[in-house]
C-alpha cells in the first residue's frame, strides 16, 4: 500500500481544515459576508508579510504578481537590476525583459547568495537605476538572500526594492516595514498552506507613488485598479472564492501559532534536514540555505532525476529534483506550511531505502537519528533575538 | 430557517461531486497523475467549445484570458472593432486601449445585439481592421449575439472574430470551427459549475499564426509559451492543481448529459422564465434574450437593487441586479451551469413574496404556472435542427 507525500516546495500539503473550507457552497463575491472574509484575510496577510501596507490578492499564480510589480512600477526603457542566480531571479530578468526595461543582471553563482558590495558596486556604475528585482529564498537553489542587507543599499540609494518571497513568506524571516522593502510578492501554495492559485502582492507608500508614473501596458494586473477595490474591502474582477474562504482558515491557523514561532520550527527543521544530509555523508548545495527548503547535492553516481522518480514511484514521496544548471545535480526537500518535523522523519526514512538501493554507503537510521537529535535540542534559531518581535516592529 | 441559494450569472452554483474534487489531497503539477488529468479536461474543454483547436487553461478570471486575447494578437496601434452595448463588450474595448490598440466602439443599444449589417458598414469605413471583439452571451444585459452572423462578415473580410463567451458557454449554441470564430474565451464559474479562478481561450490556426506578429508586452498570458506547454500537456507555470481536478468532473458531468441536450433543456429554462415573468405583469429587458441568464424589467415602483437587497436578506436567494446604466432598471436571473427547473420554481416562489411585498400586483402562482406550463411542453429550440448535430459539425 503506497501513501502520497508530497515535500516538493510547491504544491505542499494542503491540510484538512483548509480543504474542508474549499468544498464549501460558493458565495457570491459581491455580498456583505464575501467583504467580511476579503477583509479578515486582509489582516490576516498583513500579519504573515509582517507589514502595516495593503496586501492584494490576486487569481493567478505567483508569477502573475511578479508580472504585475514589473509592469506597474517601471515603464519600458526603465533600468532595473535583477540578481540572477538560480531559475527565479532569471524569471524576474525575464518578465523585466518581456516589458522592455533595461535590465542590468546580476549573475551570482548558483547556490550563493548575492554579495552586497557587488551590488553597491553595480548600482554606482549603471546610472539611473530604478528597481532592485529578488528574491527572499531563491527556491531553485533553496538559498536564502540577505534581503536586510540588500534593502539598506536600495534605501540609500532611493531605488525601489522588490522581493519574490513565494517560497520564503512564512518560514524566512522578512520584515518589510522594518528593513525597508517596497514590494513583496507571495503566493497561495507553499507558506500559505493552500493550492495554487492565488497570488499577493505587498505595496508600501514609495511602490503606491510610483504606480502614478508608470506607461507599461496592463489590465487585468492594474494595481491603482486593485488598491481602489481593496479600500472598498472587493476585487476588481472575480476573486478566486473558495480559495479566499480556504486561506481565511490558514491564515487563523497562521495567527494561532504565531508567525514567530513557525520562523522558529521551520529554522529548526531546516538544522536538522541539513544535518541528516550530512549523516548520509551528502553536502548541503546552498552557501547560505532557506528555513523553507533545502538543497542536497546527489552523490556523483546517482542522477538525482531517477532518484525522484524512485522515491514517487516506489513509495508515493514527492520530494524536487533540481533546474536548470543543477538538474540532475540536487535535490530538494521543502519545510513549509503545513510540513512538519514527523514528515521529515517520514522522507529521510524512504530517502535512505532509496539511496541504499542506488548504491550510496551510509550507516541505516543515521540520518534519523540526526533528525531527531536536532528536534531533541533547545536549539533556537536567530530568531529569538530581539529584533524577531513582530509586534515590536510592526509598532501594533 | 434561510437557506441559500445562488441563482446569479457568475458565480453560480457548484455541485457536491466538484466541491467534493475540490477538497481532494493537492497532486504535483509536473507528475504523469496530472498531466493525465490535463490530458482529460483538454478534452473535456474541447466538447464543450465544440471545437478542434487547443483550449489553454489560465489560473485567473475570464477577464485575464480576454487581456491574453488581446495582447498577443494585436500590437500597439492595430485596429479593432470593440462592440458596445454591456459592460463586457465595454471591457473589450477598455482592455484594447490598455494595450494602446486604435478602437473603434460600436456602440449598441443595451439589450439590443448588433445589426449586422452596420457592423458591416463600419468596417468597410475603417480600413484596416484586424480584430472584432464581442461576446457570445452580453452577460449585463443578457443578451445574446448572433455570433454565426457576426463571424460570416469577418471571415469574410479576413478579420479576426474573438468571442467572450464567458457566461454563454454550456447554454448559448455555438460552433467556432463550423462558424468561423477564431478565438473564443471561456470561465469556471458559469457553465463549467466550478468556482471563480480559472479561464479558457481556444485559438485556431489563423489565430495561432497572428501570435507571431504581435508585439505587445505579455509574459504571464503569453500563448505562444502556452501552446507550447499545451502540447506536452503542461502549463507555463503553477496551475491551479485543485479547480483543474475539479474541472475534470464538472466535464464528465456535461459529457453524459450530452451538451446539445442541455442547450435545448437551458433555451427551455431560459422560455419558462421569460414567460414567467411576463405571468407577473414583467417585461423581458433584452431584444435577443440569451439561454444563460434572463434580464427582467423591473416595474417602475421598485428599485432592483433594493429587490435583489430584500431577497437576499429575507429568503437567502442570490439573483442579479442591473450594472452601469440599466443599475436599478433591471434584475438578472441565472440558468447556467448546474440550475435547474426546479431552482427556477424556488426563485419565482421568493420573487412572487417579495415584489407583492413591495406593491407590485399579480395572481399569486401566476408565475409558478407558467414555468410549469413550459416544463411540461414538448417545445424544442432551435438547437433540435440538423444544424445542431455536434458530431457532424465537429466531423468526429
């Protein structure tokens, strides 16, 4: 009998509360209780992208809002740079490009993440830059940017900043308001415990005026459209309903544990997958590795695209395998959403028959054991500094 | 005891064996289990677009797949014809000057649908025209357009014919490949009984080669990256997994009951109501009533909005009322997707209690009568001619 597990960063598991909320009886969108639920969700995306500005929802998937800050913000001919190091950064380039702006791209190794006096440096030569184009976890590479660090640059230099925080929302730590990040777009089917099909996008005072100026061609992505209806608590053009009511739920079950906390179990799930990797005497890829995914490199011999077709296969896990430059070189593990540490142990336990099938030498359980010695652990991520207080930065 | 019940042109109600698909396990997008299901509702798609041509999927609302229309046929500058006479034929040609095309508005009396003949004669005044743009079923006034008439000008004339048949599609008869259409764009929540968040759009093949000259900006709705994925039965990005599993039933569901049975069984719910009103003393608002949705002319006393206010407060019932000019004129009553003729006897039930409440004088049942009258007959639409013969049209 083989059970499905799905531990890919998106889709991930859609949890049975949220699924009952889906198969619910439609509600027309245009009704005092869909306004209720539009609003309640509201609060509920301003608590998980940590910030005081209008989150909009779109129905679309993610890269429908990545498209929607690119053709809102800039203009064709605009100069932006977007920092290309694994498969998301180069969809930034790309949609950039598909918009006519001229981008400047940051090619980063794969796996690293962007070294900020390089960007300084980029910025100073390439005159007239207007936006900074990246991600918080780059998922194709599981690598966590500095975005801290990056939006300290970009507020001094008075360039918008615009984060693809997709995979990351939820379990990397991010604090718009505070670091300064103009934009920040998520997505409904990793953090947010939900299928795809929705997508949000964060907009502060800076992003809202430069709405006003630009020409870039658009409709249904039209922001000044969107920011209208949401201060009337509606949509432009018919919300995706049933995933609005499911994300309701997921946003409660969000709110109940408390953002901070999850930042705490993620970060420590993350250890404790790197560390298993490790038992199994595999290396981590990513130089700096997300809470929300990690990247393991296969070991030489095993084409890690077999191994995932192995594992589904065999016993019904779904774990990633790797893009681009990397297929076939990693493979990815989400912990996200509504993943927890007993899926861990669940995946690494199928990942060690299937490793062992292919000829990879390891001691049986070790990785396991690894896992459970980190969950054992009081372990606190850097999180419990002061400056993870949400209330404190969101000054509530 | 209120109970519910959703009787509007979009959204409209989503049966239990969806609802029930819906709340499914979520499945991984890039696995053979889902490309089977994409395989299917391709399908699926194409019977119920009576057509031969590929029908993409886009996760957003129909509005989106009516932008991927235009910006990737047309360019900045190109002409089009944009027929006005709703709000849809007006979102036609407001996505058109978006998208910085020259338009040329046929503006049309609301509930009338268009003369032919000075379609014809404002095409021949504007050289070089290279898209008309309309709808099958004028959802706002509804209305429906002799699409069949409309198409043989264009092909004709070697023009572009795209068709919003959002609200029409599954009711309202028609037959691109036999016609001439050479775009048409569908949604999830009218006939194809699914919640909001999905849309549709087929292309034939002069429709696929004008894709290649457009030059408009686009990167989420680009179709050319779409028709790509189609054939190796993808998508450019995430779907939304759990409305496409829930699509495939909603299509099995059509298939059985077989789609020229229920075009005649929706004319015939489309008769009874039209009767029913006249039963009351009503006028029929459109000159050319469509099979998906009847408008109603509310009596000079009342206001529609303060109807549809009242029979949603005191009896649970949804209906429409009037938007932009007729607002307040008339009130919209659905029969698409998964209503029946015993939602309709439901409807007028509360409708009766409600317009003697606000002064209005009939024969109490009156209307109930006549929907009966016209259940109970062996009347058949146009659709029982040979020309209906969907098997024959499609040359399967």
């Amino acid at each position: 009998m083989k059970r499905k597990n799905l531990m890919t960063p998106g889709p991930s598991p859609v949890p049975s509360f949220v699924r009952e909320a889906l198969s619910r009886e439609i509600v027309h969108h245009r009704t005092e209780e869909f306004k209720q639920t539009l609003s309640e969700v509201s609060k509920g995306l301003q608590h998980v992208f940590c910030t005081k500005n209008p989150v909009l929802i779109f129905a679309c998937s993610g890269t429908g809002a990545m498209e929607a800050a690119v053709s809102n913000l800039f203009s064709s001919q605009d100069k932006v740079i977007a920092i290309c190091g694994g498969k998301f950064g180069e969809r930034w380039a790309a949609i950039a490009k598909a918009f006519g702006l001229d981008v400047v791209e940051m090619n980063i190794e794969w796996g690293a993440s962007p070294a900020v006096e390089e960007l300084k440096r980029i910025i100073d030569e390439n005159k007239g830059v207007k936006g900074v184009l990246t991600t918080l976890c780059e998922t194709s590479t599981a690598t966590v940017y500095d975005v801290e660090a990056i939006a300290k640059i970009t507020k001094e230099k008075n360039i918008l900043l615009i984060i693809d925080a997709i995979s990351g929302l939820g379990q990397d730590k991010l604090l718009p308001d505070t670091w300064g990040v103009d934009v920040v777009v998520g997505g409904s089917q990793k953090g947010f415990m939900l299928p795809p099909g929705l997508s949000f996008i964060s907009l502060n005072d800076k992003a809202q005026e430069a709405l006003k100026t630009s020409k870039s061609p658009k409709y249904y992505f039209d922001l000044n459209a969107a920011l209208k209806s949401y201060a009337k608590s509606d949509t432009p053009y018919t919300p995706a309903v049933s995933l609005i009511v499911g994300l309701k739920e997921a946003l409660e079950f969000i709110k109940t544990e408390g953002l901070e906390k999850r930042w705490v179990r993620f970060e420590k799930m993350a250890k404790a997958t790197r560390q298993a990797a490790v038992a199994l005497g595999l290396e981590i890829f990513s130089q700096r590795p997300s809470a929300s995914v990690t990247a393991i490199k296969c070991p030489s011999q095993i084409k890690s695209s077999d191994m995932v077709k192995a594992l589904r296969k065999q016993y019904g896990l779904s774990i990633a395998g790797g893009q681009g430059q990397v297929k076939d070189k990693i493979f990815r593990i989400a912990h996200m959403g509504w993943i927890n540490e007993q899926d861990l142990i669940m995946c690494f336990s199928l990942l060690e028959k299937v490793l062992k099938d292919m000829g990879h030498k390891f001691k049986p359980g070790a990785s396991l054991a690894a896992l459970q010695e980190v969950f054992a652990s009081g372990s606190q991520s850097q999180c419990s500094s002061s400056n993870c207080d949400i209330k404190a930065q969101m000054k509530i």
